[in-house]
C-alpha cells in the first residue's frame, strides 16, 4: 500500500536540559471531538484491540488529537495505526509546535501502519494530527514517537500492532486480504504460521491459512511440510504414514505410549516399503494395532481431538491400502 509523506517545514529548535531533580511532566491529551469511551488519551496507552480501543471522533473530517509532552522532546520518528472504515482516501497534517512539519496523503485501510521518519530530530513539545480528508469517521487506534534517545512513547504502541501476533503477515494485510486472526499467528491450528503458509502459496491460494489440510488428505498441512510431503497434493499411503509418525511425535506423549505407537507405526511402514504387495495386509494390521492402541488412550493420556485425528488418518491410509 503506497502513501506518500509529503513534508513541507523543517524546524529544529534546541532542547532545554531539565533542572537537576525536577519531575518530568505528564503528557496531556486533547481532541476535537470524542465518541462514548474513545477518548485521545486511549491513541497513546499501547492497546492496539481491547475495546475501547483508540480515539474516535464519531465524526467526518475535519478532526484532530494533540498530544502535549509538558516539555520538548527531541522527535526522529512517528507512527499512526489506523482505525478507519470504508478504506479510502485520507489525508492527514501532522503539526508540531503548530508549524506543518508533513502529510499523510493517500488510499489507506483498516489497522495500517503509517509511518514517517525524520532526517533530522525534531524538538516539539505539542504534536496534533489533523486529517482532513476521510471516508470514515476520524480515529487513531494507536499514536506513538521515537525519540533521539531510543526511547518511544508510548513505550509500547503503534509500530508493535503493525504484526502483533508476529506471524509474518502484517495486521493490515491479515485484516483486509486474508480474513485471518490477527491475533493468532496459526489461524487454522495446522502448525504453520499464517506468514509462512501465504509465503509457500505464492498467490495459489495453497495451502490455506484458513484450513488445516489445504489438500483434503487428513493430514494437516504443518505435518505435511515438517515430513516433507506437499501440503497441496493428497498424500500417498507411505507419505500419510510419513506424516502420521510426525504427529505423534508432536504430541510429546508420555514415552511408553510414545514407544508403543512408534513402533507399530514403524511396522507398517517397513511393510510399505517392501515392493511385496502382499505385505500390505501387514502393514494394515499394523495399523489396526495403533487406531486400537490410541482408541484405549484417547481422552486419557491423548486429547480427544487429536486421537480423532490420529485415527483418521490411519483409516484412511487402510482404505487406500484396500482398494
């Protein structure tokens, strides 16, 4: 997403060193409007989701927050993470000290991260950010500054929600383009990080950051990648097996169970990989051995929901041995 920062004054002013052992001041907080709790200081306390969340206006443009610091801070970058709705075009002015230090101008979404960096810092102690041109009403989910000393204000805030889950996908790009969770960095609970599923489709849309087995073979797509299977192409009887091993062995199940669907497992899959095909009835009944071992265990030493999924995917990879 492309927006332009457009800059119009450069204005560095020197900062006054605080008297030895004074307290440093409180920031205040003010706006043009505020809707219900949305009030300017919730753009500033580093809460990205939980409601109430950020400043609202409840009103079109033109708005404005203003932040005053008590005192000059010397400022070397800023962020806003946006809270609008319809995405639209927006122009916001950003003031300090009541000169026009730049713009936001651009189309601009829901939860996006608009930064800017200065060349040079700058010292202001009242920062306003007006938008005047919006879709929306006008609000600010977070606002915050980095400073020449390292420091930022809030300490936490608008660049940590740009990937708050830290999946790989951007808050914006989970929001707008792929309907995933935000805050879950494996929507789907199939192993893989949301980013790294978006990052191995490559625009094919698979595997799925939406659905656990992208390819309908029973295995979800982590244990299809983890056993080097293609998490968009049904696996072979030996590839699920493959998989199957990889599972349980994320189950970090007590040793002696662990120990006893391994080998039966392993059983089956040596049988596989004899060219006999008569000892597919081995390798079934090998596998037979382990839906019966898991089925005595399941809800007792192995969560329920995952020794359905175990015994799926031995069922199935029966099935396919049997027609």
């Amino acid at each position: 997403m492309r927006i332009t920062t457009i800059t119009t004054t450069t204005l560095v002013l020197s900062l006054s060193p605080l008297w030895l052992g004074a307290i440093e001041p409180m920031p205040t907080f003010s706006a043009s409007n505020s809707w219900n709790a949305y009030t300017p200081d919730k753009a500033f306390d580093g809460n990205c989701f939980k409601e109430p969340v950020g400043w609202n206006a409840g009103s079109h443009p033109p708005q404005h927050i203003e932040i005053n610091f008590g005192e000059l801070k010397s400022i070397v970058a800023m962020a806003g993470f946006v809270g609008q709705s319809p995405n639209g075009n927006t122009e916001h002015e950003v003031y300090f000290n009541g000169v026009l230090m730049f713009k936001w101008v651009g189309f601009t979404r829901q939860l996006q991260l608009l930064n800017h960096d200065f060349t040079v810092p700058i010292a202001a102690q009242v920062v306003r950010v007006s938008t005047t041109v919006s879709p929306s009403w006008v609000a600010w989910r977070e606002i915050q500054f980095e400073f020449a000393s390292g420091e930022r204000f809030p300490e936490t805030g608008a660049y940590d929600c740009e990937d708050i889950d830290t999946d790989g996908l951007t808050t914006e790009a989970e929001h707008n383009d792929f309907g995933t969770n935000p805050l879950d960095p494996d929507t789907d609970d199939d192993g893989l990080l949301d980013g790294v599923e978006v990052d191995l489709a490559q625009g094919s849309g698979c595997p799925n950051p939406l659905n656990p087995d992208s390819d309908g073979d029973l295995v979800h797509d982590g244990a299809e990648v983890d056993s080097g299977t293609d998490p968009c192409v049904p696996a072979s009887a030996k590839e699920q097996l493959g998989a199957l091993i990889v599972m349980v062995l994320g189950l970090n199940l007590q040793s002696g169970i662990s120990n006893s669907f391994d080998s039966k497992l392993s059983a089956a899959l040596q049988a596989l990989d004899d060219v006999n095909q008569n000892n597919d009835v081995a390798a079934i009944n090998a596998l037979q051995a382990f839906i019966n071992a898991v089925e005595a265990q399941r809800g007792i030493w192995i969560p329920t929901a995952d020794a359905n999924a175990l015994i799926a995917i031995a069922q199935n990879i029966i099935d396919q041995l049997t027609t």
